[in-house]
C-alpha cells in the first residue's frame, strides 16, 4: 500500500511525491497542476495508487470517513465538513454542517424580520438596525430599573423616571424625584400658616420663629418688666401702649427689685466674710510696692490691714500701719498701732479690752537661723478709752508704736526684700492683766 495523498497518511510519502489538495494534483517541484491522465501512464501503478485506503482531508474537524483514494471525490460531494458556496451567493465558502445555520443568522444576504418593529431586512442591514430600532425597550439611562422603548426614552426621562432631577417648587434645588416628597416636608421655604392665625396667610417655615418674635400682631406677649412683677399680657400693639401707659408703676417695681437685690448683696457679702474671715487671733500682714506705699505714705496716708477676730466669737481687731512714721516717729520711723473695731459679739465679751498685742517685723535673710526679727508687745492700760467697748464709729487712733523701727534700720537688714515686708500682729489671750 503507497503513501496517502490526502489529509493525514497512514505512511509519510517520499519528499518528491506527487501531491494533491482537494482533488487538483500539482508538481513537487514547481506546484503547477498536473493532467490527471498523464500522471499515471503505467495503468497498473494507476490501479495500485487509486486502491489505496486514505482518510478524509477534514478527518481533523471530525470527519470519521476512511476509504480508497478512488471514493475520495465522491465522499467529498456530500462531506458535511467540506466547504460549498453560500446558497444565498453571499460569497463565503461554508462546511455543509453550519449552512443552515449560516443562512439563518450569519448570512448578510439571508432575510430576516425585525422582533421589535417587524419590518423585513437583510442580514447587513439588520445589523444596522439593530440598536436604532425605536420599538426596541431599553433600559432607562437613569437606571432607574424600568424598560421603554428607545423612541419613548426622552419623554420618559423628562416626565416619567423616579431618578430624573426636579426643582423643588419652593426652594428651587434640585433633588433626585423619588426623594423630593422627603425633601417637601423638611423645605425651609415651605409656606406654613402662622400659628396664632394672624392676618399674614402663608410664612416660609424658616421665618416663622423671626416672624412670631417680631411681626405677629396675634402673639400675645407678656410685659418686658414681667421680671420685676408685672403681670400685663397682650398683643404687639397693646403691650406696645401698656408700656407707654405704666411707667411709673413700673418704675416702682425696679426700685423694689433693686432694694431687694442690693439687700441680697449685702446679706451674701456678710456670709462671704464671714467664710473667709480671720478668727485665729493672729495677722500675717504682706505689705508689697513698698516702694511706692513709702512714697504715699510721705503725703500721709495710713495703711491698713483686713480685720481678724482674736477667737470665732472674740474681739474684732485692726491694724494700722505709717510706713513714713506718725507721731513722734513721723519722717524717721515706721509706725504701727492696733484699733479695736465694733465687733458681732461685743455685748457678749469683758471689757476693756485686755489682751496683750505683738508686733513682730520679719527679717526675710535666706539663712532663717541668722534672722533678726524685731519683736514688741504691749499690754492694754484699762484706763484708756481706746480698749472700751468701741462705738459704732472706730477712733481715729489705736494703740502701738510710734518709733517701731526707724528708717535707718529697716535698710541695714533684709527687712524689705524684694519691696515686700512682712509683719505679724499676735493677740494672745492668756496674758491679760486683772480688771
């Protein structure tokens, strides 16, 4: 048996064998066609060649048929593999198996009907009118899910899709439709009634508050001096004519709320003193812009410490400071006293006063052991009216030391530091003297 001269062999032919593609058989050596009669002039070869057993050319696409070389043409009149002209003379070469199908579908000369508008085409023009055809339903281009005709898209989007943009009638935004009933009910320019059922008929809801507080000739409206115990109530114009009408009845009504608050005042202050008041029997006096308090003191001013108590119900004490001296101690000294103040408890206590005073001015050194504080104290002479029960008006003076410290002194040691001086008045209620 010789070499297959179609498709796939069952023996690989010679190099220089003749071959053959689709029944035209061509020279090895410059592929021109070749006479059929004249290729084999030995009738047994002939005979020999034509009997062997080959495979169909399209055994590849699936072909199964296997026969001699002699049945070849004939099985390729009727392969359903082998390639024929469109019947439709569309030009294209096509396998028997798919030409029905290339007739139904592919075929741009077969004639088709439109499912949409059902007009006849042929398969080119069908293609174009694919797309273009106004009865196709297409999905919105809003996505808003629904399905229209392409000629029915512009209308439906304009009027019809849940997604197109629509001004809101009173603020004039834009909101998606579907969310415009939402936006409705929230509008700041949507028109409400006011609720006093004035004469203004409709009110953008954002001016309703301005409108009620200013305009609203409905609202009734409590009198401004509601405060200080008016109880007049009316209209804008009434209230407006009440006032013009009461202001000496109202005036009497401030006057009795300002006499009640500054009584207030003074009762808080008094419970402010008196959380904050000194009832140790001791005063640590800080006296700062020394400096300048010298200087001042020369035109003759006094100072003066914040009142103390010698116990929580005891004696109420000042004390009094000349920084420039007074007295016998005037422009050399530094002079200090101690005044007995009316006090709360003063028909409770013993009288005159009895108690001994000290005055201690601190030496501010850094080395506390090497301090020189100046110490004085003195004991109350019952003779003397300043320690009887004072009157409701202190005196002028108390009782102390006119030459305390002289001038010289306080600059040889560090008794102001820093233009502060610091000075201790001590009230010790054990040594008295008898009565």
């Amino acid at each position: 048996m010789i070499s297959c001269f179609y498709g796939e062999t069952k023996r690989r032919s010679k190099k220089n064998s003749i071959s053959s593609s689709e029944g035209v058989f061509t020279c090895p050596e410059d592929n021109l066609p070749l006479d059929y009669a004249k290729i084999y002039p030995d009738p047994d070869a002939e005979v020999a060649i034509m009997g062997s057993v080959v495979y169909c050319i399209h055994y590849k696409e699936g072909c199964k048929w296997s026969d001699e070389l002699r049945k070849l043409q004939g099985h390729l009149n009727m392969c359903k593999f082998d390639a024929i002209p469109c019947t439709n003379h569309c030009g294209a070469m096509i396998p028997r198996l798919v030409m029905e199908d290339h007739l139904l579908y592919t075929c741009p000369k077969r004639r088709t009907r439109c499912e949409y508008c059902s007009r006849d085409f042929t398969g080119e023009t069908l293609e174009n009118h694919v797309g273009s055809c106004q009865l196709e339903p297409i999905y919105c281009e809003n996505k808003c899910g629904s399905k229209i005709q392409r000629r029915h898209q512009a209308n439906h989007r304009q009027h019809e899709c849940t997604k197109r943009l629509v001004p809101c009638r009173y603020c004039q935004k834009e909101f998606v439709y579907d969310t415009l009933q939402i936006h409705t009910a929230k509008c700041p320019r949507l028109p409400v009634s006011c609720p006093n059922r004035c004469d203004v008929l409709k009110i953008a809801k954002e001016d309703l508050e301005v409108h009620l507080s200013d305009h609203c000739t409905a609202l009734t409206l409590p009198c401004t001096f509601k405060d200080m115990g008016c109880k007049f109530k009316g209209t804008r114009s009434a209230l407006d004519q009440h006032l013009e009408d009461a202001t000496k009845p109202h005036l009497l009504l401030v006057c009795g709320v300002v006499s009640r608050q500054q009584h207030h005042i003074n009762s808080l202050r008094t419970a402010l003193q008196g959380l904050t008041l000194n009832t140790s029997g001791t005063l640590l006096w800080k006296i700062t812009d020394y400096s300048r308090r010298l200087a001042e003191a020369r035109e003759g001013y006094e100072l003066c410490s914040t009142p103390f108590y010698t116990s929580q119900y005891g004696y109420k004490l000042m004390a009094t400071l000349f920084l420039n001296g007074n007295g016998a101690g005037e422009g050399t000294h530094l002079s200090i006293y101690i005044k007995i103040l009316p006090g709360e408890y003063d028909a409770l206590l013993q009288w005159p006063f009895s108690h001994t005073v000290t005055f201690i001015l601190y030496d501010q050194t850094s080395t506390v052991e090497q301090a020189c504080n100046i110490v004085e104290s003195f004991v109350p002479d019952p003779t003397w009216k300043n320690f009887q029960r004072p009157s409701k008006e202190p005196d002028a003076l108390g009782f102390g030391f006119p030459r305390f410290v002289s001038h010289d002194v306080l600059k040889k040691r560090h008794y102001v530091k820093d233009d502060v001086m610091y000075i201790k008045v001590k009230v010790d209620g054990n040594k008295t003297i008898a009565v």
